[in-house]
C-alpha cells in the first residue's frame, strides 16, 4: 500500500483506536477549507475525527459541538455516527 493510500487509514488508526490527537492541527486546517463547501461527508468525517481528538484532550464541550457538527453532516443522529463512519470511503 502506498504511504498516500495509507495516510487515511494511520489517522483513523491514531486517532479512533489509540485515542491520540497528533493529527488535530491539520484536520483543523482540512475542516477551514471545507468550510461552506457541499462536500457533506468528506467534512463530516473530518469533523468525526476532530470530535475524537478534543475527546482524547478532555475537550469534552468541543467535542460534543464537533460530533454534533458531523452527525448533522451524514444526515444521522448523533447516536449513530460511529455507524455511519467508514475510513474506506476516504481512500
């Protein structure tokens, strides 16, 4: 697998399953640019994986905003968000 192919799979890995926050700075800088853009999904899991990134650096408030933020994004409950996340969609 080539390291742009893997790059998705190594944040989710980071962030989702180890629960760090190393990748929070440019996810931040990704989000700025979709801001105002119809890329619903692609700005949903972006703002999927800075929820858990403010979760892992007990930004409890941030983190609810976030995930209430990407949840609207997928057109799902907040409840089912970790259902509706699929890293391989952003491969």
């Amino acid at each position: 697998m080539s390291p742009e192919t893997a790059w998705p799979y190594r944040i989710y890995f980071d962030i989702v399953l180890q629960g760090r926050a190393c990748h929070r700075d440019g996810l931040e800088r990704r989000l700025s640019q979709l801001e105002g853009a119809p890329a619903r999904k692609t700005r949903g899991y972006i703002e999927y994986l800075l929820s858990k990134c403010y979760e892992a650096t007990g930004e409890s408030g941030r983190a609810e905003a976030m995930r209430a933020r990407a949840a609207q994004d997928y057109a799902v409950e907040p409840g089912e968000l970790e259902r509706s996340v699929d890293v391989a969609s952003y491969v």
